[in-house]
C-alpha cells in the first residue's frame, strides 16, 4: 500500500471495510484501546497509536507505510515508552511481512541506513567533546 492511497480522513473499520465492534465486556484495557483505535480517523493518531498497533501485527498494509513516513522525518520518533519505541516496533515485524512488501523493506533499509550515519556522527561529536569542568 502506498502511503498517497490512505485516506487519512478515515478510520482502519471504514479502510477495510470491517467493522471490529465493540470490544468484549471482560476484555483487557489493550483490546479495549485496540477496539477504540480502529475507529478513530488515521489523522488523529499519535505515533504510540501506531507503536501499539503495529506491535499487535494489526493492519499492518494501512499502518507500516505511515510510520515509516513518520521515521523518516525523525528516526526517533518515538510512543510513550522510549525514544525510538516506533522504530523498535517496526523491526519486531516478522520477515513474512516484509517479504511480501519488498518496497516497504526498501524504505525501512534507507531509513536504518541514514540512521546508522546519523549514530556515527553523533558519536564523533560525543568523543570529540569536551567537558568543561575538568
């Protein structure tokens, strides 16, 4: 799926054409959340939306392609556990996945490779500065 092919305006029970409902009455506060998120239009979500999602492995044709998007403006971006969280879900999908979705896999590599730029110059930076008490 391309990213230009999701329209944002809708939520993922109007994309797929299938409604989840509500969730069960005895459910964990996770399904709950998981049950409110697919109703909710895509422009609304926050990247722990997309975090928790994608590490359920729900959706993952609408929801991979913007999170992607989203780590290529900041390779950090990141949900409510730690900087980067976004990225760390997006590599915990399985291989079946990307296998299937070759161009996706394609912007993830560029997106690990301009990071790993990214970590080696911040490193130098690191090494090269200088305490200013000692």
């Amino acid at each position: 799926m391309d990213l230009k092919d999701i329209d944002f305006n809708k939520s993922l029970n109007e994309l797929e054409l299938k409604d989840w409902g509500e969730a069960p009455v005895h459910s964990t506060g996770l399904v709950f959340k998981v049950h409110e998120l697919r109703k909710l239009p895509l422009q609304f979500w926050t990247n722990e939306d997309f975090r928790l999602m994608i590490l359920q492995k729900i959706s993952l044709d609408y929801l991979v392609p913007i999170a992607l998007y989203r780590l290529s403006k900041n390779h950090f971006s990141s949900g409510e556990l730690f900087a980067g969280d976004l990225l760390y879900a997006i590599v915990r999908i399985n291989d079946d996945f990307w296998k299937q979705q070759s161009r996706l896999h394609y912007e993830l590599d560029g997106i690990i490779d301009s990071l790993k730029v990214d970590l080696e110059t911040f490193t130098e930076i690191i090494n090269d500065y200088k305490y200013s008490y000692e």
